[in-house]
C-alpha cells in the first residue's frame, strides 16, 4: 500500500456503472449532481474536459433539453432531446451527424439545467442557448461541414 493510499489521497476509480447508479440514486433522492463533460458526442456546446453540467431530476422534458439518460443496453449517455414520438424519446448528440438513442421517459434519469463553459454558468433555459441549441438541430443536413470547420478551430 501506497503512502497516498494509507492518508486516503489516492484517487478512486469505480467503474460507469456504479457510477451513473450513483449519480441516478442522488438525482431521485432530489439532489442536484454536476458533472464534468467527457467524450465528444455534444460538441460544439459541451466540450471534453472543459465544460461541467449541473443535472436535476424534472418530470418535464422538452425536445432541445439535454438528458442523461440510461440506454436499454445499459450504458448511459448525456444527449439532447432530438424528437418525441409518443412514448418514444430519440435522443442524439450535438456532434452526431446520424446516430440517434431511443429511450422512454421512465429512462431519463436527470436534466442538465446549467452548463459551466470556461468558468462562466449558462442556464440552459436562456433564450440564447435555447435560440442556438434549435438552430444547430435545423442545421443537420449540413452539420458535417460545420463540425469539420469547428473541430479545426
């Protein structure tokens, strides 16, 4: 045993599962949970290792709202509402450019209500985040060039 492991320093590693049934458990005991982003599915508007979400647990979410959600393969992603199609929810990230998640609203485990960009909060609900979130979903058929142009910046 380590120094740092005897003093309790060493860091702590659980695996996803574990985890998100953590994060799941606090999020319907009514706790708000924040997360650091990791991955590159939400780019542009949630970027790996410099953006943290702020989740709350919401009986209402709307297409545009970004969820965690756990998937029915039992893996979980942090997504935004694409389209509602009776019970359906399909789900996709800002950086996909085709692959969508179906999930049911009993799935959703939380709603991210702000985001930490650069040091700054950003409610989700603002009409600027809202006016962009839409835009980018109605520019689809040409995201691909978009992200391209991002990405190299």
């Amino acid at each position: 045993m380590t120094d740092k492991e005897k003093r309790g320093d060493a860091p702590v590693q659980i695996n996803n599962e574990a985890f998100f049934e953590e994060v799941t458990r606090m999020l319907s005991d009514g706790f708000a949970v924040t997360l650091r982003v990791k991955g590159s599915s939400m780019f542009p508007f949630l970027r790996d290792g410099r953006d943290r979400v702020t989740l709350r647990k919401t009986d209402g979410v709307e297409v545009g709202d970004i969820v965690l959600a756990r998937l029915d393969n039992g893996t979980h992603v942090l997504h935004r509402i694409y389209k509602k199609r009776g019970e359906d929810i399909a789900l996709m990230g800002d950086g996909n450019l085709y692959a969508t998640e179906i999930c049911k609203k009993e799935q959703i485990a939380g709603k991210v209500m702000t985001i930490m960009r650069s040091g700054r909060e950003v409610s989700c609900r603002s009409l600027k985040e809202r006016s962009l979130s839409g835009l980018w979903r109605g520019l689809l058929p040409v995201r691909r060039y978009l992200l391209y142009f991002l990405r190299r910046m």
